[in-house]
C-alpha cells in the first residue's frame, strides 16, 4: 500500500461553524470509500440530517477536526454515555489519507474519553481494511458482524395476541436501554424524537416489555427484556413501517439469533455488513437493534 508524503495538521476542538465542512468530510469520504471497494453508490444522508447529527454529536460527546492549511482533512467524534465511548465519526478527505493524518486525530478522541472516564470503547466499523486494522490497533477488536436486511416483510395482517403499542415513555426506554447496553441515554432519545423517528412502548398482557423507533421504514435502535419478546416486537415494528407504505431495514447484531431468523423467515434480503469492534464485550445485544453507525 502506498503512503503519502506526511501532512502537517492542526489537531483541535471542532467549533459548531466547522459542522458543514465536516459533513462534506463525510460524503467525499464515504463515496470515495465506496468506489474502492466496488459497492453501490449509496444515496447519502441529506445534508440537514448529517448536519443534525454531528450538531448532537458536539453537544453531548468528543469532537475534534485536522485543519490542513485552513481547510479540514479530518474529522473524529465519539459519543460519550456513561462509561461508554463510541466511535460515530472517523473520516479523512480522499488524498490526504495515508498520509498520517488520521490516526493522531483518532487517538486525540480516545484519549479525551478515557480522561473523561470512558471504560467501554468500541466502533461500528465499515470493511475498510486500513479503517479495521487502525482499530485493531487501538485495542478494539472483532466482536460480531452487523448485518443488514431489507425489503418488504411478509408479516401476518393482525397484530400478535396480546401485544400493543403505545406512544414511547422516555424514561422507560432508559431503563430498558440500562439492562440491554448497560447504560442510559435520555440525550439521544430526545435526538431521536426531535429529528423526526417516531417512538414506541410495546405492552404484553398489560407489562411493558421493550420499545422501538421506526422512521423512514428503518427499525431501530430497538430493544426488548425477554427473548420470547422478539418476533413480535419486530412484527409490530415492521406492520407500523408497512402501514407507510416503506421497505422495511433491520440492522441485526450477528449474536442476535431471534432478530435473525425473524429477517429470514419474513422475506428480507441481506443487502450488507458491517463489524462491530471493541474492546470488551457488553450489554445483552441479543435483546437489541441498533439505529446506526452514528449513535448506536
């Protein structure tokens, strides 16, 4: 592989003014990206999205940029919750990758959380070799595949006996998220809220037994207490999605095996994966659907 000539960069807080720029860090970096490795050229976010994200991203974590000459090359961002670091941003401008920008403004990110307390680091990680083995390098290492299933699901008409929805309670879903991931994030349930995904609580024989997020046809996050609770969680996920007349996509943990036969067994199609990496297993992500690579 080659390398380039080094650059100099200024490794520093990003400021709210730098959000735009950042976001154009992204989509020249995930297309170029793509085209490496021959995938499809997926639509990216609209910008407001992406400009959303990265905006709450600033708020409630760690975010730094590399200024090369002005201009930003790079940019990192983890999200912090409780003992949690979550890696939901690392990408370098086409052209000035290789050239060893990148991994001083990653480690620059670590170790913020690492003094802010973080004890639980880990990455939704794309395919990209030097992408994985930087992370690998930084002591997180392969946990499971993250895969990801779309289509239009093949779901009885009525829901299932005995389960209903209701209007997502925020502090339940905490909770629940306390026993899934081993952590509570009220933040980005209000995020979620605010931007538009609609949220909610499922009852079984009048016990709350987990929730979900559907907005645009994608389920997740998600998360139920018991295993019994899965399919007709997701039934009742997916028939809200149909109901907007959306394909429906599952981003599906490789451990969670309900979630899995459930995408198999209703018509979905494995249309990509992903790999999580860390650097300690946590939580019961047997229970759980992430929303994504930018909050988990």
């Amino acid at each position: 592989m080659t390398h380039l000539p080094r650059i100099d960069a200024h490794i520093r807080p990003a400021q709210a003014a730098d959000l735009p720029a950042c976001v154009e860090v992204y989509n020249q970096s995930l297309s170029d990206m793509q085209a490496r490795h021959n995938f499809p050229q997926s639509p990216s976010y609209p910008f407001n999205e992406m400009l959303a994200l990265y905006q709450h991203i600033l708020e409630t974590g760690i975010f730094y940029v590399s200024e090369v000459d002005g201009r930003i090359g790079g940019i990192a961002c983890a999200i912090l919750r409780e003992r949690w670091w979550f890696l939901a941003g690392f990408w370098v401008r086409p052209g000035m990758q290789r050239s060893g920008l990148g991994r001083p403004l990653l480690r620059k990110v670590w170790q913020a959380g690492q003094q802010a307390g973080a004890s639980q680091f880990f990455v939704w990680s794309s395919v990209d070799l030097p992408a994985m083995a930087t992370y690998m390098k930084m002591g997180m290492l392969p946990g499971y595949q993250i895969l990801t299933f779309e289509g239009k699901a093949l779901l009885p008409p009525e829901p299932p006996a005995g389960y209903a929805l209701e209007p997502l309670d925020k502090d339940f879903a905490s909770r629940i998220d306390e026993c899934t991931l081993d952590t509570q994030r009220q933040v980005d349930h209000e995020f979620w809220s605010r931007t538009g995904a609609r949220g909610y609580q499922v009852r079984n024989q009048g016990e709350l037994i987990g929730y979900f997020y559907q907005a645009d046809g994608l389920i997740g996050p998600a998360a139920w207490i018991d295993p019994s609770h899965a399919i007709p969680l997701l039934t009742l996920a997916c028939q809200a999605a149909a109901l907007q007349g959306t394909t429906v996509r599952l981003r599906i943990p490789g451990m969670n095996h309900a979630a899995l036969h459930f995408a198999l067994g209703n018509g979905l199609q494995l249309i990509g994966y992903s790999h999580l990496l860390l650097t300690t297993p946590f939580g019961r992500l047997e229970h759980y659907l992430p929303s994504g690579p930018g909050l988990f």
